[in-house]
C-alpha cells in the first residue's frame, strides 16, 4: 500500500482511558457528535481535537480518550471517515456532478486534494474518480 504514502496503523494503550468516568464518557460522546456530526463541524478543515475540546469545556486527553472508546478510532480518522462518506454522497449524486474533485473535497473539509485522495484510498482502496465511475457504471447497469 505505498500509495499515497499510507502507513500502518499503531495499536496504542493510554493508561488515561482507563481513568475517565463512565458518565463522563457519555456525556462527553453525545456533545462531541452533535459537534462534530449535526453540527457538520468537521467540514472546517481547520477544526481540531483542540478546537473541539475548547467548544466542549474540557481538554484535549478527555476528547482522545472519548474517541476512542467509544468510536474505536483516533480524531483524525473518524473526521476523515464522515468526510469520505459525505464525499461518496456527492460523487454518486446528480446534483454534484459538475463539481470537480477539488470542490468535493473543499465541500467535505479536506485542506487540499492530495489529503482527500489519500484518506479516499486508505478507507475505500480506489481513487475519488475510479469510484465515481464505477458507481456510475453500476448505476447505468441497473437501468437495464
């Protein structure tokens, strides 16, 4: 997978999860998908861990250890996972079809189109472009 400069991921055991408390996990896990999710926050390519421990009132320990609890994941991949879904939306939708992959990716939150296309082929293991034509061509397919 030397494409787009994808590394392996690292299996990491903070000794800080484990001290957080249960309600506060909760608490902490509904504010941080209405900030990040309903709010659509993470559309800002510049809206951080940090940003969002500051909307929340707490610190950046308790949003890591929140995230990944609960979504068995890290800041950056869960933004980029809701990013990439958001971007497939759009690729296969009519009404986004003379946007070009730069505006997709400028739309979803990417700061530029190399991240989008890496984090694209890390989740899905295809370029934006060789997923848009093959939905295409499925779709065209089912018509039939």
């Amino acid at each position: 997978m030397s494409k787009y400069n994808i590394t392996e991921k690292k299996e990491k055991n903070a000794a800080y999860r484990s001290m957080v408390k249960a309600e506060l996990v909760d608490e902490l896990y509904e504010k941080i998908v209405t900030e990040l999710f309903v709010k659509k926050k993470y559309r800002d390519p510049k809206y951080s861990a940090k940003a969002l421990a500051e909307d929340l009132g707490t610190n950046t320990r308790y949003i890591s250890a929140v995230v990944n609890l609960r979504f068995h994941d890290n800041y950056s991949t869960i933004v980029n996972e809701h990013r990439i879904k958001e971007a497939m939306y759009m690729l296969c939708d009519k009404r986004y079809e003379n946007y070009t992959m730069e505006e997709i990716s400028k739309t979803v939150g990417f700061a530029n189109r190399q991240s989008f296309y890496a984090a694209f082929f890390r989740m899905k293991g295809m370029s934006p472009r060789a997923y848009k034509e093959a939905q295409l061509k499925l779709m065209k397919n089912n018509k039939k």
